[in-house]
C-alpha cells in the first residue's frame, strides 16, 4: 500500500459505509446538525476462560484526540465517495451531501468528555461522552472504538500480569506476534496499564523509553555452525556488551552447559570490572529451572543477577510459577521470596493479542439529543435488560467508603450531585430488586470521573505522560478491594443508578414499548 492509500485507509474513512450512508440519511431529512449525545462504554469485562478480569484500564484517548485532529474529509476521498454506486449502478451518494461533507466534514464540532488513560474502568460506565452533530458523531463511532477498545483490552491484560508478578520487571515482547500495527498500540497500551519497557524500538523511542532485549538463540547457533560454541557466543556478546550483558542460557542445555558457561562469562567481567545484568529462560520448567538458576548463580557470587522469564507467560502461568517457587525452593536452599524478588518477566504473544480475549465489547450508543435547547434522552430497548443502554446526559461518580477504598461506580442524571444527598441510593441498573443506601457518615469521597477533552473540536486537556498514567493507575489500583483485583472469580464491583436516572430509564422503557404496541 503507497503512501496514498494509507493516507485514505487509514484518514477520515477510517470508519463503516453505514455510517456514512446513515450521516446522508440525517442530511436528506434535515437532521444533521441537530446535536447528538454517544456514550461509549463496555459491557462486559474481559473473560479468558479460565480466568477473568473485575476491572479494566482506560487506555487510547491520546491517539484517538491525535486522528481526530487530522482527519477531515479531502478532495481524495470525495471522489471516491462519488465513484460508489448500489446495485442498480446509482450512485450511493449524491452531491449535495458531498458538497456538504467537503465544507464541514471534521470534528471540529464534536464536544468530548472522558475518563483519563491510567484510570481503573467499570462495565457500563461511560468512558468517553460524545455531543456534536448528529452526522459528524455518527461518522466518528467506528474510529472511536478502533482506538479505544483494543488499547484498553492490552492495558488491563498488562495490568493483570504486572500485579500477578507482584510488581516485578516487566517487559513487553510481542511486536513480532501481534497483528500488523496493532503492535504500536498494543505497546503503548502495555506501559500504560503496567509494563515496564517494550522490545518495540520504533515505540519506546516515540514515547521515551529506552528499548529493552537481549540475544536470540541464533546469535548461539550461528558460533556453534563455525565450530566456536555456546561458550564463544556468551563471550562474543559480553565483549560487545560488557554492562547490559543478558545472555539466553537455554540454546543447548540449561543446567549443564548455559548457566555454566553464562557464570563463566560474568566471572571475566567482573574481573575487568564489569557488573552482568543477568540470564534468560526460554523453555522448560520455568519455575524448576529458576530456583537451579539461582542456586548455581549464588554459589557462584552472583547473588542479585536476574533471571527473566518468557516463553509464553500471562497472568495465571506467572501466579503458578510464583506458587511452585514459594513451595519447591527451599528445597534447594534458595530464598524464595529473594528469587522471586529478582525475576523478571517477558510477556509476548498472550499480552499483545490478549489471550483469551480477543476483542473488547466496547459499544458506542446514542442516548440523546438536543431538541429546541434542551436534550432530550434517548432509549434502545434490548431483549436482555442488561443490555439496555442508560439514557439521557449525565455525570459519573466514584464513591469511595470510610477506607477510602471504591466502593461502587454511579451513574446520575447532568443536575445531580450525590454530595447534596442525605443519602445514595445505588440502583442496580437492570434489576430492580437490587439496591444499597448509603448514608452521608458512610462516605469519605465522591469523585467525578469525566473530564472535558475537546469543546467544540479544540484540545482543552492537558495530555498526561505515560508516567502520570502509571501512577494513576497503580493509585486507583491501591483503592480497589482486593477480590476485584482476584484473577480467578473476581468480586462483582458495584455500578450503579441514582433512582432519578433509574426512575427515567424505565419510564423510557415503558413509553418505547408502548409506542411498539401500538404500532403493531
């Protein structure tokens, strides 16, 4: 694909033909510029089978606020919306509508409101609050979820692995395996949500990190094919890299030639005055081979020397290599807890694809719009309650109990405050026999979650750096209880109504289906 192309594929049509077909529909009928309110927000969290999330990290936003900002439509790409045409060989879009998109097709009237990168992230919640002309936010809908929905999928598998390995190094190494440039989103949503560094040489430079990687077993193979050995290999590369020396011990046999001739190796270095970083294990017995790694490095001096890990791991695989350690490395004389304090942990293919998991079910759903100044909220019924969108402008709230720790996420209607309530009545949002009451004496902290990001298609927010997103995540980490945070049967955390928005939802819910009745 030319540069052309790319610029096409991946510029403002970076979206689905019905949006655009349904963005004409509201200009034959006048509707277009009528201001229109999407939420988008997820609706499950993510299951991998065996295992499941209780929390999601929000991640995307920059990139998406980065394409918005570009993307517009061209004279390129109105030509190619005039060349389409249906079946009968009519063209699929006429020129009055062309015309229009040339003159006003940008976001440039979009007003956004979101939940910050970094933030832990609940079902339901909206985490991004579009308004603008009903046309333009239309179109907006598949980029929106493209960008969004993937970045936070990786970013809540890193933060999963990152506290099943509790807080040890961790390094992303799936360029190689993710699909296509999803590589460079994935790595950016990896840092976010709780890698340390990324193999990815183009992304770490981009976002100011320093690249991180050791050898292939190739490098081995190639001194063996001369005749030289594993021995050669490990001195050849120490020569080239005599303080970031991190030699991959598993090429012939791990115990009784890798780690030996490694411990070699680290022993001239020293001796000229060098420090080794450590070892990698690629296969095996992940967590057997560790502990023999360790003995044998300590016997021999090095006591703090790393030992990363790869080799397929995840969340659940780390928690089992960490639970084999605590009970077998006594055994052989070694710490546990030392050992497990200087693993470090290289996750490629079940991070960048997550595993399990393929796809985030982040949805984008009208629910309002502005009528004669006022909006007026809007109402998608479901067969299944709980898939029935809650309607209408509203605010999002953290409420966080006397332990300062988040109790329930609540959803409000624009002109509430739980602040100026005796008490909250935290209406499960689909049932509704399902409720709490929290009194006043009962709350240390209600915290408004959406921030304004673009007003009227102008930036108003202060991009944070990857750091700040870190911190806030590992901070809103801190506040969640830890079933949420369990990695198998997580508990439930609490998203709810106030009963105002409970109240309208199902008046709503009963005018639609009376209407539906009727009808028929």
């Amino acid at each position: 694909m030319n540069r052309a192309d790319r610029e096409t594929a991946e510029g403002i049509l970076l979206t689905d033909e019905y949006q655009l077909t349904m963005a004409q529909l509201y200009y034959r009928m006048g509707l277009h510029e009528k201001r229109a309110q999407f939420d988008h927000f997820f609706r499950d969290y993510p299951d991998y089978g065996a295992h499941k999330a209780g929390f999601c990290i929000n991640a995307g936003l920059e990139w998406l606020l980065n394409w918005m900002g570009d993307a517009h439509f061209r004279e390129e790409d109105i030509d190619y919306l005039r060349s389409q045409t249906g079946r009968t060989g009519r063209r699929t879009f006429d020129d009055d509508f062309l015309n229009w998109l040339q003159d006003n097709g940008s976001f440039d009237g979009i007003t956004m409101h979101a939940i910050p990168e970094g933030r832990v992230v609940h079902p339901n919640v909206p985490l991004t609050v579009v308004q603008g002309p009903l046309a333009m936010a239309q179109i907006l809908e598949t980029s929106l979820l493209n960008h969004l929905n993937y970045q936070i999928l990786i970013a809540t598998k890193a933060a999963r692995i990152h506290a099943s390995g509790r807080g040890q190094l961790l390094l992303e190494f799936g360029l190689r395996r993710a699909h296509d440039r999803g590589a460079n989103a994935g790595a950016r949503a990896a840092l976010i949500g709780g890698a340390d560094f990324t193999s990815n040489a183009g992304m770490s430079h981009v976002l100011g990190y320093p690249p991180k990687g050791t050898h292939a077993h190739s490098m081995v193979q190639v001194f063996m094919a001369l005749g030289e050995g594993e021995l050669e290999a490990f001195r050849a590369y120490a020569d080239v890299y005599p303080d970031d020396c991190l030699l991959l011990v598993d090429t012939i046999d791990t115990l009784e030639s890798g780690i030996p001739n490694a411990i070699k190796v680290f022993e001239e270095l020293r001796r000229e005055g060098h420090e080794p970083i450590g070892i990698r294990l690629d296969s095996g017995d992940l967590a057997y081979l560790s502990i023999r790694a360790a003995k044998m490095l300590d016997d021999a001096g090095f006591p703090d020397a790393s030992i990363v890990l790869s080799n397929n791991l995840d969340e659940l695989v780390i928690l089992q290599i960490i639970t084999q350690i605590v009970e077998e490395a006594p055994r052989y004389g070694v710490d546990p807890d030392h050992l497990i304090g200087r693993l470090v942990y290289g996750v490629g293919t079940r991070l960048i694809t997550s595993w399990g998991e393929p796809a985030l079910g982040g949805v984008y759903k009208l629910v309002a719009v502005c009528d004669a100044g006022e909006w007026a909220p809007a109402i998608k019924i479901s067969e299944s309650p709980a898939k029935t969108p809650n309607p209408g402008h509203k605010h999002v709230w953290r409420v966080y109990d006397q332990r300062s720790s988040a109790t329930a996420d609540l959803l409000s209607l624009d002109d509430e405050d739980p602040w100026e309530m005796d008490e909250i009545v935290l209406q499960h949002p689909s049932d509704h026999t399902k409720y709490r009451i929290l009194h006043q004496d009962e709350i240390a902290e209600v915290e408004p979650l959406l921030v304004k990001v673009l007003d009227q298609g102008e930036l108003v927010y202060d991009r944070p750096s990857i750091e700040a997103m870190r911190e806030r995540r590992e901070a809103d980490m801190a506040r969640l209880d830890a079933g949420v945070k369990r990695l198998v049967n997580p508990h439930i955390y609490h998203v709810s109504l106030t009963h105002r928005l409970w109240e309208l939802k199902q008046e709503l819910t009963k005018s639609a289906l009376g209407e539906s009745r009727t009808e028929h």
